[in-house]
C-alpha cells in the first residue's frame, strides 16, 4: 500500500488534534485554513504541512455553521475523495450537502468524534484527544460499505470508538443526552446572578456538578443548537412541562395531589439517573464510598493512593474535595463493595482518617 | 467545668454522627429515638448511651416534618436546656416552635449542618462527617447572644465552619444554591425514561454531573421543599420564564431576535457558573487542566500521583474518568498555570502518556 494521505480542512482544536494523532501514525497529512496565522501554528506544532495535490480522504473540521458548504467545495476540489466532517450534528449537513452538491453526495460520510475540551484552538490541541471516545459515523441508506468500514479504521488508528447509526439517530441521541443538558445547565446557572455572595458561599457540590458545563462556549454551543433545534424543542417542550407541574405543586401544596406530583417528578428523576451506564460501558455497579481526609500538599495525595495500591485495591473513581476555608482535602474514592471492608480497615490501622 | 452533657433526639445518619463525634471529643451524650432498633444500633456503634436526666443541650435530629413538633416537646420536658435541630429549611420550623412553645420559643436556635451521604440512617453514620462543612446558625433578634456562642462552639469542636444568618436568608440561599438546583436536576434527568439504549450509550461526563443530584431520596427531598415552597417557587417561575424563552426560540429560530436570546441566555449561564466560589472559599483560580493515561490496575494511579509529588508539584483538583469499552482511566489533574509546563515536561520524559 503507498503511503496514506489525509487532508484536514481547519486547524482548530479538532483539527490540529487529528493531524497530530495522524502525524504520530506516519500519514502524510496535508492542512487546509483559513487563517494563515493558525494554520502556521497548527504546522509548526507537527500537526501536518500545507494541504497541496490530491488526497483520498479530507476531513472537514471546521464550526458547525461553515460545515455543509466546506464539504461541498472539498467534494468538487478531491473528485476521488471521501469526505468527512467531525461536527456534532449531522442530519441537517447531510441535507445541506446534499442540496448544494448533489453529484457528489454519495462521497460524503458525516462523523462525529465525541471529544473536546474546554479550551479551543490549534493551542489546545493534543494528539490523544480521541483515546477511548466515542466516534460517532453516520450512513445514509446509499453510503458505499467501503466508505464507512474507512472511517472505522480511522477511528480505531486513533483508538476512538467507532458506533455506526444514521444522522437522525445520532441527533436524536444527543439532543436528550447533551444538548438538553446543556440548556438546562446553563438556564439553572443563569439563576446564580440573582444570588449574593453570601447566599453563593453555601454552593456544594451539587450545584457545582450541576452547572459545571454552563461554562461551555456560547458561539459554538447557538450553532451547535441551531442545527439540531426541531430535535431539541420537543424533549425541551417536555421538560417545560414537568417544570410548569412542579411550580404549580409548589404554589399550591395543599391541593390534592401535589405533594403526590411533586414526590412522583423527584422519583422518575431517580429512574432517568439510574439509566446512564457507568464506567466500561456497562451498568452502574453499586460502587461503596470511602472519604479519606488529606492535608492539602504535594505528596499527600499520592502516598494515600500509593497505600491502596499496596492493599491491593483497584480504586473505581476517585474525586478530591476541597472544602471553602479549609487547608485541607476530602478525597471521595469508589471501591467494589467486596474490598471496601478490607480498605477501610486497613487505612484506619494505618492512621488514615475516614470521614 | 463540669462534664459537659448534649442529647441528641434521632438516630438516623446526622443524628448517629453527631453523637460519634461528640463521644470521641470525651462529652456524655444521650441518645433519644422512636425505633428502639436503630437506637440500640447508635448506641453500639459509640454514639452515646441511651438519654435520661437533664440535659443544658439538645439537638433535634429527626425528619423535616416532624422537627418542629420535637424540639418543642424537648423544649418542655427540658426547661433549662438550649434546643436547636440540624434540618435544612429553618423559617417555617422556627415559626411553628414559637407557634406550638411560645413560652419556650426563646430557647429554641436553628442550625443546619451543611452535611449529608447519598445514604441515610445510623449504619451510614460518620465521626467525622461535619468535617470543614459549613454549619449555619440561624438566630433571630430576640436569640442570646450566648446560645448562637454555645453553637458556634459546638460547631467548631466538630471541626466544622460555622456561618450565623437569619433563618430567612438561610431559606433564601438554600432555595437558590441546593433546592432550585435538586428540582432541575430531578426534571432533568427524569426526561432520560424517554430515552433508549443506544442513546444512553452517548451520554458523557455533562449529563452525569448535570444529573448527578437527581439520585437523591424523594421522601427527604418532599419535606425539604415543601417546607420551602414560598422561596423555591419564585425561582422556579424564573427558570421556567428562561426555559420557556429557550423553547419559543428554538421552536422559532428564524423569527428576529430568536437567536440572540439562545445566545443570550448561554452567556448568563456563562456568568452565573463563574459567580460560584473555587476551594478554599475564594474565587475560581483558572487551573490548568493536565490529562494523563492510566491503565485502570492498581496502583498505577498511585504511581501517577507518587510520581507528581517527586517533583513537587500541588494537585489542585483531580479526577478519573473511565471510558466505556476502555480498560483504561483518564486521569484529570488541575495545576496552577505555573507549574503546569513544569509537570508536563516531566511526565512526557518519564514516559507518562498526556493526551
């Protein structure tokens, strides 16, 4: 086989990602972008050289908005060439390549690799980005079998998981488990302005879970939303609806059968939470919790974990707490429940304080 | 000093800790509960011995509902003694006291231990559980100035941080920083019924964190607002007033306007989340977040972190995160920004894979 060559169009976090990730597997990576000053960087970084002659496969990174017309223009520019996109909704670019390039549709495989991070741009771009995430690839009826089996191999070389579904499945999934959220987290966080600083002071963790991606991109997140609005609206409809009978049971306890709709919403939420699988795809596994308390210095940490390494037990999840006003920390660590005794034990013989 | 005597009313998970907590720090103390089993299960377990005499403290560890009633029946059978209770709503629990004892009602101060488990009764119980929490007094302008001292007191012995406000602005605060938040978050995840498997299989750290609280228990949680419908109802109509914007925008995107208030309210949630103080009580530090690969055995976290302490670098907040299907962890460490480059060297030269 000749030497793989793969053209990436945008050098933002995803993009520089995936030419670093590929760079590292030995491809020839070719880049595409419009600003030249961070397609320079993106270069510089080893992320890939400037895109220049024919490629087999493109893979368009660009926001979401700019997409569908990106696409079109590389499927006329690489007549060979299958063409992939990595935005997170899919059926409405689909379409839209399709109605701008209809001759070249059948060479347009839509993808979406479930990876990011906080920060965007080449700058934050790491080439294990897809290590071990979902990489979502999206036929239609007519895609070539080849076309997706290529796309698999992509997402395996960079040891993403690959989940075939079409695009309205895909967009249905993540209208109900990330765009949904994402709403309501940043409706429940745009409450927090109408809060003091004395009133904020008592936040836990509750809250801080609860509203933690409210800090995600507005820019990114209107178009994202944009695009998969007639699939959000509705679970967003159904959600206003369980809101509107909570307030209602709220502002009139004493009717009959509010304190019954009030106990039944906070029950279905007990259910709905329940159904997300845990860790290794599978289903929760009835984790114990063990808190340990540390001092708040280098080292502590890591002589703690060291000492259960050396029990023996296999720590499942791991959360480190700080406290508001104190120097010190809570580190949450899930076990299975067979070893918790043991640990608990041990560590308390050891000295360890549990909380 | 004589020897210092405190009985609690309660044994369920605050209750049975208390008395741990207060054993250990050498006080007498009495316990008082309705179930004799879980009374007698408080008491082997070191939490006190079961309550006669007099006693000049007394702490009223029941259920919401019934919290009132008790501390003024403990009022009455002890005349001499300060009363106060640990539930997590204390205006309408206040009112009813000087409602059923206005005789006694001046001996009666609230608190509210900012503590709790996702699991409940004595067997759950913790010495340790009040640890660097916040424990809010709620005194009112008649209270003595030495009953909220006495209180304060015992919230320091107990390690905890004490934080004095009326009764009205502790309902106030709760209902914006854990009740409108465990109502949204109920809502939230009760929309995951509608979902099936494959969707589910999507679901990322967002949803599990922006859902997380959904899992508490019901009955507790129908006490608790219930008991602050009047303050969390005002919020609630807030949010849903947002939610009921988001939905007519996206339900309407191409109306003018539509856009900019999604994108409008994606900033609040911006500002709002950014309003919630970081450890250590002060404001968010902008940590740099480092990701390191892990195999998911043990020890290997322990090495990652002994490894970390060698070179003298402070963990500000870590935490792991398993991917499904992956046998192996990402581990997310949070460092101030100028030791991040530093450890980021270090563990790339020493073979630790950073994605």
């Amino acid at each position: 086989m000749s030497q793989e060559r793969i053209k990436i169009v945008g050098a933002g976090l995803i993009g520089t990602s995936l030419g670093l990730a590929l760079t590292k597997h030995g491809i020839d990576v070719g880049l595409e972008n419009r600003s030249k000053a961070n397609l320079r960087l993106a270069i510089e970084y080893g992320a890939g050289k400037e895109a220049e002659g024919d490629y087999d496969l493109v893979i368009v990174c660009v926001s979401p908005e700019m997409t569908a017309e990106v696409v079109a223009g590389q499927l006329a520019k690489h007549p060979q060439a299958l063409v992939t996109d990595v935005a997170s909704v899919k059926a409405e670019i689909a379409r839209e390549v399709t109605r701008i390039a209809p001759e070249h549709a059948l060479r347009y495989l839509g993808s979406h690799p479930m990876a990011g991070r906080e920060k965007g741009g080449p700058g934050a771009a790491r080439a294990d980005l897809f290590f071990a995430r979902p990489w979502v690839i999206t036929p239609s009826a007519a895609t070539p079998a080849a076309s997706v089996e290529r796309l698999k191999n992509l997402a395996m070389q960079l040891s993403a998981l690959p989940i075939v579904m079409s695009a309205e499945e895909h967009d249905r999934a993540v209208a109900l488990v990330s765009h949904l959220p994402q709403l309501v987290s940043s409706a429940l966080a745009a409450r927090l302005q109408s809060g003091n600083e004395q009133q904020l002071g008592l936040a836990g963790q509750g809250l801080r879970d609860a509203s933690r991606i409210a800090s995600s991109d507005p820019d990114l997140w209107l178009q994202i939303l944009s695009q998969n609005a007639n699939l959000v609206s509705p679970l967003l409809a159904e959600f206003k609806k369980d809101i509107e009978e909570l307030l209602q049971s709220l502002e009139n306890l004493d009717s009959p059968g509010s304190l019954a709709k009030l106990h039944n919403l906070l029950e279905r939420g007990n259910i709905g939470v329940a159904r997300i699988p845990g860790k290794h795809g599978g289903k929760f596994v009835d984790y114990q919790l063990l808190t340990v308390v540390i001092d708040d210095s280098p080292g502590s940490l890591a002589s703690l974990l060291t000492f259960i390494g050396e029990v023996g037990v296999n720590i499942e999840d791991l959360k480190l707490e700080h406290s508001p006003g104190a120097q010190i920390g809570l580190v949450e660590i899930q076990v299975l429940p067979e070893a918790a005794e043991r640990l608990s034990e041990q560590l308390t013989q050891n000295g360890w304080r549990l909380v």
